[in-house]
C-alpha cells in the first residue's frame, strides 16, 4: 500500500475471499498503557483486535478510493499459509481493562496515509530496510 501513496499505479491487486479482523495502531497503544498503568491483567491472555471485521474487496475499496479512485482494483488467488478469515474475541480484555476499539479501519486507511505521507522520510526506510 505504501508504494501507492505517490506513485501512479494503474491497479492494486488484492487477495479475494478473505476477511479480516482489523486494528489500528492508537487502539493498540492504548491496550498496552493500560497494561502498563494497571495490574488486573498480570499474568493474563487476552486478544487485542477489533469487532469490525471487513472483507478484502472492501478493504481494496477503501485504500483505492483514498489514494485514487480511478485506480483498478485486480485479485490473486491467497498465498499458501494466508488466513481466510480472522475475527478477534476481545471479551477478556474489555473485562480485565476495560479495552474497546475506537476506530474503524475505513477511517484508519485515510489517517494512515496522511501520517504516512506526513512521516515518509524516516518510515519509509524503516520499512523497506527491514
């Protein structure tokens, strides 16, 4: 996705028939201050995720239409290991800290890519590099 920010790409291709249990990262960080912060969960595993699943062509959409519209939108067939389906029970963790999600990942794609593009000189090594 991040090759797409500035790039002009005629397509993206997505893996199809898969849905995924989403998160963003502020969501992440906040589980792990109250982890931090408070000892009910010492010793306890618990899922962190979110209780938005969206399936790929959704998830294409979204990113296209927040890079370009225009763009095509090609699938593939899954990799051999690719998970079809992920859905995180965060029951434990909303108990034991009281964790629920903030956002969803239609507006995490759009504030991702406005970090990104904000934050691209020294991620962008990060990530490629690694």
């Amino acid at each position: 996705m991040l090759a797409l920010v500035d790039t002009v790409p005629t397509s993206c291709v997505f893996v199809c028939d898969a849905f995924y249990d989403t998160l963003y990262i502020h969501d992440i960080i906040e589980a792990n201050h109250s982890l931090l912060t408070d000892d009910s969960a010492d010793g306890e595993a618990m899922n962190i995720g979110s209780t938005d699943n969206i399936d790929i062509a959704t998830l294409a959409e979204v990113v296209r239409d927040e890079i370009d519209p225009s763009l095509e939108i090609n699938y593939t067939e899954a990799r051999e290991g690719d998970a079809e389906h992920t859905h995180a029970d965060i029951s434990k963790a909303n108990e034991l800290i009281d964790y629920e999600p903030t956002r969803d990942i239609r507006k995490g794609v759009g504030d991702f890519i406005e970090w990104y593009k904000q934050n691209r000189e020294w991620y962008e090594p990060l990530v490629v590099n690694s």
